[in-house]
C-alpha cells in the first residue's frame, strides 16, 4: 500500500478517534505483510469503531447465494443476530447502481469502487456514516488493498490453510460477546451433566469465576430450579436429546436467585465426551419484578375502585340514618327514647368510621390537607401512643429536627401513625420495643425495601419509620398485608383495614410506603412524605353558638341528591337552620329548571357523584358561572371528576355521613353567616 496514504489520512482529521483507527490499521497491515489472514481482525476493528452490533466482509459476486457465502468473513455480537443477518443484507435494492456510502434500512453500506467487496455495517453510529461519507476514499486506499489480494486467490489459499482456526474464532467471539449466559455441557450415561464451558455472561449472572464453573455439575447452578414438572421435562430433554425452553432458578455464588429463560439445545454425538448440549439463558429476573410490580399496582386500583364504590352506597345509607336519627332526638325529650337513640348514634358511628378507613384507601386525592409538621404530629400523640400500649412495651422516638413541613391530612397521618404502632404491639405479643424515626432523605430510581420497587418520583422526602422487636412477617404473606380486609388476626380483634388505610393515605400523599426489613429480629415499616414548600398558615374563624343555630339573614338554598331520603334529611336540616329551600334529586332536571337563571338562590348544596352524565362539579360550575352563588359539595367519595390535583378543587367539601354540626361548620366556611336561635 502507498504510504502516502497514510500521511493523507493523518492530516485529514486530529479526533483522537481517527488517530487510534489509524494505528490499528497500521497493526493489521504489518500482518498481512507478513502472510496472515487479516479479514476477521479487521471486521472486529471496523465494529469497535463504528459501533456496530455486526460486520459483514463479502464478495459482490457472491451476494445472490440463498446461505451466506463461505467466502464471508462476518463478525456478530450476538449469536442469535448471525442467524439472520445474511436473510436481512440480502434484501438490499441497489447492488447494480453506482456503489457510494449510503444507509439502507439497520445497515450501513460501504460498496467499493475499484475492488469486488462489499461491506455491510449492522447497526452502525452516525457518526461513523458521517466518517465514511467525508473519508471513503482515503479509508479506501488503506483498506482495500488489503481486501483485494485476500480476495483472491491468494486469500482462498490462506482460507484453506486458516478455516478451521476462523471458524473458532468466530465461534468465540459470538458466544464470548453475548450478553446471554451460554453453557456447554456433556452428559455421558454414566455421570451428572458437567459444564465444558462457559462465557463471560455466565460468570455476570453466576458470580462464579469460570474456573469454578468448569467441570461442575449443572445443579450447581439450576438444583432449586429442578423441581417439578420443570425437572422432569428439562431432565427428560437432556435424556432425550431434545429442546426444552422453560423458566429456570439460578442460584448464584453468592446464595442469591436469577430467574434466567433457558433454551436447551442438543448438539452433535461426541463419543470422547458423552452427548453435548448448550444452555442459552437470558436473565429475566427485573423484568419480571416490574411485571410484578405492576401487576400488584393495578391489583390495588381495581381494589380501590370497588372499595370505593361500596363505600359511596354505604355512605348514603349511613348518612340517611344519622341524619334522620338526629333530627329525631331533636323532637323527643323522653329518658328512655334517648337512650335508644343513642346506641343506634353508636353503631352508625362504627360505620361511619369503617368507611372512612376504606376511603382512605381508595381515594385517590384528599381534600382535607394541609401543609404539617411531622414531629409536632409525633409530639402530640406520645400520651395517646403510650395508652395505646401495654407496661411491657417500650416506647421511643428519635426525630430528627431539620425536616421540613408535608402535605398531607394531619387526622389521617396520625391515624396512620396508631395504626403501625397498634400493628407493632399486636407483632410483639404485648412486650417489646417499639421506635418510631423521622429523619429526611433524598429518593431516585427504585424504592427500597422488600414489598416491591416502583420507580419514584426523584426529590427530598420525609421518612417516618415504625419498628418493632417482633417475630417478622412470613415472606409469603409480604405481597397481601396491604390489601383490605386482610388479616392473620381473630376477627374479634381486627378488621384488616389497618395497613391498607395507611398505603392508600400515603398513596393519596403523592408519598410511598414498604417494609424495609422483617425478620426474627423485628419488622419496620417505612413512610415517605415528599417535603413541601414554605408553609402556609390557614386560620378559620369559628364563632361559639348554641346547638341549632339559625342564618343571619334571609337566604335560599338549592338542594341536589340523587338520594331521596338523604335529600329529605338535608331539607329538614337547611329548615332548622332558617333556610328556604328548593331540591331536586335529578340534575338533568336542574340544569334545565335554571337555564335561564338561578333567581334568588344564593347557595347550592350538591352531591358529587349522581346519574345522568353531569356530576355536582360539573353542576355547580355552570350554575355559578353568571351568578353569585356559594357553593357546598357533598360526597361520600369524590371519584373521577375530571380533578387530578387537591389544589384544584374551587369548592369546599363535606364527606358523608356528617351531623347538624358539621354541615353548620362548612357552611360558615363558604360564607353563610349564623346567628344564635331565640331560647
């Protein structure tokens, strides 16, 4: 070759990767120099620099063969690309038209112009077309002289001398590179299978050096995977001598498991070495993880949905008899009749607080947060706490005092916060240590701990964490201990709510929750809180009056429910408090009795989710988009609504089941000024 060629090439481009490309062109042209076959090296070479998953060195005459062309010097990262990757450079076009730098399809192609090569680049960087394109003819006249001679008869000549070498070669360099583990192993009818070799990805997924993995028996590596019908059916394919694609358990160096998908494949008889057969094996195990986290996470969004659901009806019901039960102690005085009534207050109370537990599971967003402060939450339940517990139990805190303020609902964080302390105590059988820890830390990539590893929203979060000196859950029982009304408890003594009310509260607190570690040592459970800007301070003022107080002034109000006999309660409420009151229970019929204006009402008091495709949000946003009007949504369950985001929400809401009591303080709350009833 000119050697002028080189100095043309060295002052073409000073990018250090252009100088290294030169010097393993000059490597390789020392080689052919001296007589050796320098196809292969060069296809390696042309693969490190241009980046690409394979490298095919061929004639042109050749390029119509059906299989590709023993004449072919190809290399291939990965074995299961070589098998088509003749079928794919075949479908190429343009082999008749003026050979130039192009790319077709995944291929880079290089035609020659004065020699019969051909070069196809699979998968190549742009940048390296983009070098081809501004250097084709210097590369040219360092490479393809090289090309042309070990094209012909000379290059057939060392070809024979050198094929069962580059085939090897070739051989390695497939199975080497692979990303999949690869073992060959012999099976002789006197002996266990015994691995023969083994390539680097093997050693990755193993953790075992391959001097370890060589001579060994099979179930070294797959023993807890050969059980079952999976061992007899792969077993029975070694025995076979057929192929078996099937999930398997790698037990790894380090007693830990990889779940790989294998294909067995039967290889040719070898007298010296019993039957062989190769292992491929894919490591599956993440992948399988994220199925499973993400089965697990549409699980608990059909759980929560269906919770929901049951928990509006149920809310209604509950709100129907409270109400109706309130307004009947309003008008009786009688000892006895009061006694009556106040047990049925008590079991509508137990239900009251039974749905609110399952909402707080299935909402997906609250609308009674504000910005809190989790060691004055702490602080302010260490006596609640501490009568929670047994003597025998010790209690402790270690709070860290720079955290920063959370959003949440400051009732449900602390019902949380009894729930795991109550959870803990029950683990401990009454004696032990309990520590609650709040500390603030810093949240990337996959969660920690053992209950699963969803991806996180990045950013500073507030942990609080409950850890008890228990026996630790049963790792069986790890992926169902947030599920509703699960429970390894007497029925007596829980309602399996308790965990399930925490993961849907933190879930409703853009927060996250897992159990960090459970073992004979103890379980601790972890929270996190995403920090919150600067506070902001909200003050209602609450005037003291007397049990049934009346409107300060003349006002009409719009009552719509789908629910007549909560509807019926909620007149009788609104007349006790001084109202005139118009209702409907149909908000079609609303919206079309006051197309043409609201006249004198002023407030409209609305269920959330009704029938008839228009819920109240939607109602109430059309009814106050030309008049003045105050607005007090009720729900049992706000649902979908359109509303992704707390913040979003212009109008206050009162959670059924609610008393005389609570509708008063909401109202006041929209503007509704009261007055103290005459004796």
């Amino acid at each position: 070759m000119d050697s002028t060629a080189f100095k043309e090439f060295s002052q073409t481009d000073l990018n250090p990767l252009w100088s290294r490309l030169l010097a393993e062109l000059g490597k390789l042209q020392a080689d052919f120099i001296n007589g050796e076959d320098v196809l292969l090296p060069l296809c390696r070479v042309l693969a490190e620099f241009s980046q690409s998953q394979a490298v095919l060195i061929f004639p042109k005459d050749r390029f119509d063969s059906e299989d590709m062309p023993a004449c072919t010097t190809c290399w291939c990262r990965d074995p299961v690309r070589y098998l088509t990757l003749w079928k794919e450079a075949k479908e190429w076009p343009f082999m008749n038209q003026e050979p130039t730098v192009h790319r077709w399809q995944s291929f880079v192609i290089w035609p020659a112009k004065r020699v019969n090569i051909q070069i196809f680049f699979h998968s190549a960087s742009e940048e390296w077309l983009s070098f081809l394109l501004s250097s084709n003819e210097t590369l040219s006249e360092i490479i393809m002289g090289m090309l042309a001679q070990q094209s012909g008869e000379e290059r057939e000549s060392v070809r024979a001398r050198v094929t069962s070498t580059i085939d090897t070669e070739m051989f390695q360099s497939i199975v080497s590179n692979s990303e999949d583990l690869i073992l060959v192993a012999s099976r002789s009818p006197f002996g266990v299978p015994s691995i023969m070799y083994s390539n680097a990805a093997a050693t990755s997924v193993s953790h075992y050096p391959r001097s370890q993995l060589i001579g060994k028996p099979i179930t070294m590596l797959f023993e807890s995977g050969l059980e079952g019908d999976e061992e007899n059916q792969l077993l029975q394919a070694i025995n076979c001598r057929t192929d078996f694609d099937g999930e398997l358990v790698c037990t790894t160096a380090n007693n830990e498991e990889a779940l790989l998908h294998m294909h067995l494949v039967a290889l040719e008889e070898t007298s010296g070495h019993g039957s062989l057969f190769a292992l491929v094996g894919r490591d599956i195990t993440e992948q399988k993880q994220l199925q499973h986290i993400m089965a697990r996470t549409q699980k608990m969004q059909a759980m929560g949905q269906l919770v929901g659901g049951i928990a509006h009806d149920f809310n209604n019901i509950l709100g129907v008899l409270k109400g109706n039960l309130e307004l009947l102690e309003l008008k009786i005085t009688e000892e006895k009749l009061l006694r009556y009534l106040k047990n049925a207050f008590k079991a509508c109370q137990r239900g009251t607080d039974l749905t609110r537990r399952l909402l707080q599971f299935s909402r997906q967003e609250q609308f009674s947060a504000h910005h809190c402060q989790v060691n004055e939450v702490i602080g302010g339940m260490e006596e609640l706490l501490g009568k929670s517990l047994t003597t025998q139990i010790k209690l402790k805190t270690e709070v860290n005092k720079d955290i920063a303020d959370i959003y949440v609902d400051r009732g449900d964080l602390e019902d949380a916060l009894l729930n795991l302390v109550l959870n803990a105590k029950d683990a401990m059988g009454g004696e032990g240590d309990i520590l609650i820890k709040t500390d603030i830390t810093y949240l990337s990539g996959l969660l920690p701990g053992i209950t699963g590893s969803p991806q996180v929203e990045e950013g500073q979060y507030v942990t609080v964490s409950v850890t008890d000196s228990g026996c630790g859950i049963p790792a069986h029982l790890l992926e169902k201990i947030f599920e509703p009304f699960f429970t390894t408890k007497d029925k007596s003594k829980g309602t399996g709510l308790g965990l399930s009310m925490v993961y849907g509260f933190v879930k409703r607190s853009k927060g996250y929750m897992s159990v960090m570690k459970s073992d004979e040592q103890g379980t601790e459970f972890c929270l996190w809180f995403p920090v919150t800007k600067q506070a902001i301070v909200e003050e209602i003022k609450k005037d003291e009056r007397i049990k049934v107080p009346v409107v300060a002034s003349k006002l009409k109000v719009l009552i719509v429910d789908d629910e007549v006999e909560l509807l019926n309660v909620l007149k009788d409420y609104c007349e006790l408090l001084g109202m005139e009151v118009e209702s409907c229970n149909d908000p079609l019929e609303v919206r079309r009795r006051y197309s043409s204006g609201l006249g004198d009402i002023k407030l409209l008091i609305t269920d959330v989710l009704m029938p008839g495709g228009i819920n109240g949000y939607e109602l109430a946003k059309e009814l106050s988009a030309d008049a003045e009007l105050s607005v007090l949504l009720i729900s049992g369950f706000i649902g979908d609504i359109g509303i992704n985001k707390n913040e979003d929400m212009p109008y206050r809401v009162l959670h059924k089941p609610f008393d005389l009591e609570g509708l008063v303080d909401s109202l006041e709350q929209v503007g509704i000024e009261f007055t103290c009833a005459s004796e």
